[in-house]
C-alpha cells in the first residue's frame, strides 16, 4: 500500500507549544506530568508527537510501503499565525519532514506546510519546500475551495503546482480567520456532525468547484488530491445529473464531467460499499489509498478494499499503482516487496 493521507504530528513544535496559552498547547497536569492538550483531550507528551522509527514499525506491520505526510489537523494552527511566526514555524516543519525522506529513502514522501496568512509567502515557501527532497507538493484547507470565488486566491500556489507538476493535497479544514469547527462542542453529537456530516458537505463542495468549473483548466499538469472519497458526491451525483436534466437539459451531465475531471480522492475512513460506489463514479484509476496514518485506519482500510467488489485490477490500482504514477517524478518509493524484506 502507498498511504497519500498520513498525517504527522511534529515534535519539533513542542518548545512554541509550551509557551501557548491555549489548546493546542503543552501543560502540566494535576500530577505534574507534561501533556499535550488538543481538542478537549489530554495525552502523555511520550506519546502526543510522532517518531520515525515507531511509525515506520507501524508501516511495516500494515504493508505500507510509502507514507505521504502531511501535517496532523491539530498543528495545521502554525499556518494561520502572523507572517514572523508562520513562516519560520513552517520552514521548521518542512525542513525536518525532508529529513525523515531523506534519511529513510522511499518509504517516506511529504506536503509541505505553508503560511497560508499571506498567500505570496505561501508561494515563495511552497516553491522553496519543492526544491527539499521528498516534498511533492502541499495540503491546502478545503474552506479555500468551497465556491470558485473563494479559490481565486489560491491560484498562485495552484501556478506554482502546475509548474513544478506538483500534487495539492486538499483536506478539510479553516483558512486562516474561519470559524472552525462549525458545530460548537456542546452541541448534540457534534463529533459526528463535524467528524462526518460537515466534512463530507464541505468535501462535497470542493468537489463541485473543481470538477463543475472551469477553475483547474490553467492548471493541466497540477494534480489534485480530495480526501475521503471526494465527499458525497458518489452517492449524490444521481440526483445531480437528475436536477441537470430538468432544470438545465443542455448542459453536460454532472457524472460526465466528474468522470473527467483531473481530481483524485482517496478511500480514507470508507468501507466497502462507499468504495464501489466511487469506483462507479471515479473510476478505479482516480482512486489512490488513505489512511490518516493510523494503526486502525490501515486495518480498516485495508479491510475496506478486499470487501469491496471491484476487482482485482481495480484493488491493485487503488493499493499501489494509481499512487505510485502520480509520485514517480517527484519522489522515491519504496516497491511493496522491498518494504516487507
């Protein structure tokens, strides 16, 4: 398996962690034990940040042979910070994630973190984290891309990406200033209402700025990556074509045009009925693997994709293939047999 969506938690924030005043942030509990709070929760700072060598045991327990790293939700804050903070914090990360490639070649590539507060400083770093070994490109918030008009500044960074046919990794989460997450904690269920129903809608409309409009057509040789099977569009696409042929029968179908679209997304948290269906919608060949770079998403994952009734052509294209086309000028990966001698 090639993981396109691991996240990674950087242990070399852990001092500007400390000195926060609020969450996410490093503290002493009541016992006096330092641990790193996010999200409501607490955890050991022994096991709050990741270690290449625990995760790399981890890939290799799981049949993973490359992981694309990006940076974990909780620290994406670094990117949001005024321009003097944002920047030397994310030219801390992307440095050391190009030193985890460097030093274990092939089994690990990366996207880059960038001051998103100021998008001509987030070009100049996305084009400098470019020149790093094992960078392939950059994750970028999907509250950026909800309608075309909110992608516009985007373009510089989508520019730079069709230059250096670099991939663009877009997840779920607030451009600098949103108000994130949308459901308040104390609402009822709000983890499923964020976790899964505002996630999903807000995938779903990136998914229709990018494949419903022209907005990718100066960007032919950027490649653009959606997590989570693109939202909900393989289970909505039907009523859109519906709506397509009674409200506006002489335009193009919406299944036609997300067929063709030059967008890939992953099967990161799915099973095996999700997987079909984007298989029907995508085509296998636009589906690459995801996991969150968990123990439990690969388990899950993995699981997912033998259910599914794809085939096995399909199933290979989705582990390895699809992945490693996309990496093969940008990074070196690690061939499956390789990574479990």
């Amino acid at each position: 398996m090639i993981d396109m969506h691991a996240h990674w938690r950087p242990a070399e924030l852990t001092d500007v962690l400390r000195a926060r005043t609020r969450e996410p942030r490093i503290v002493r509990n009541d016992k006096g034990v330092e641990v790193f709070k996010a999200r409501g929760r607490e955890d050991p700072l022994a096991e709050a940040f990741d270690d290449a060598d625990s995760y790399l045991a981890r890939m290799d327990r799981q049949g993973v042979s490359t992981s694309v790293l990006s940076l974990l939700g909780t620290f994406c804050w670094i990117e949001a910070q005024p321009l003097e903070v944002s920047v030397p914090l994310c030219r801390v990360v992307n440095d050391s994630l190009s030193k985890i490639c460097q030093a274990h070649a092939g089994r690990f590539a990366a996207y880059a973190a960038l001051p998103l507060v100021d998008i001509s400083a987030a070009a100049d770093e996305l084009d400098r984290a470019l020149g790093l070994p094992g960078f392939i490109g950059t994750q970028l918030p999907a509250n950026a891309f909800l309608t075309a008009r909110d992608a516009e500044p985007m373009r510089p960074l989508l520019e730079i990406a069709n230059r250096r046919r670099a991939l663009v990794f877009i997840h779920y989460g607030p451009r600098p200033g949103d108000a994130f997450p949308r459901i308040a904690r104390d609402t009822d269920n709000a983890r499923r209402r964020n976790g899964t129903l505002d996630m999903q809608a807000n995938l779903s409309s990136v998914m229709v700025t990018l494949c419903l409009t022209d907005y990718l057509a100066p960007y032919p040789d950027a490649m653009i990556h959606v997590h989570n099977l693109g939202g909900n569009i393989p289970y909505e696409v039907e009523r859109m074509d519906h709506r397509c042929m009674t409200d506006s029968p002489h335009e193009e179908l919406p299944s036609v045009r997300f067929r063709r679209a030059k967008v890939y997304v992953d099967c990161n948290s799915f099973g095996p009925r999700a997987i079909e269906a984007g298989v029907r919608t995508y085509g296998a060949e636009r589906i690459v693997c995801g996991t969150d770079g968990s123990e439990f998403g690969c388990d899950w994952t993995r699981k997912a994709l033998a259910e599914a009734q794809i085939g096995e052509e399909a199933r290979e294209k989705i582990l390895h293939r699809n992945a490693a086309a996309l990496l093969s000028h940008l990074a070196t990966i690690t061939q499956p047999e390789k990574a479990a001698a």
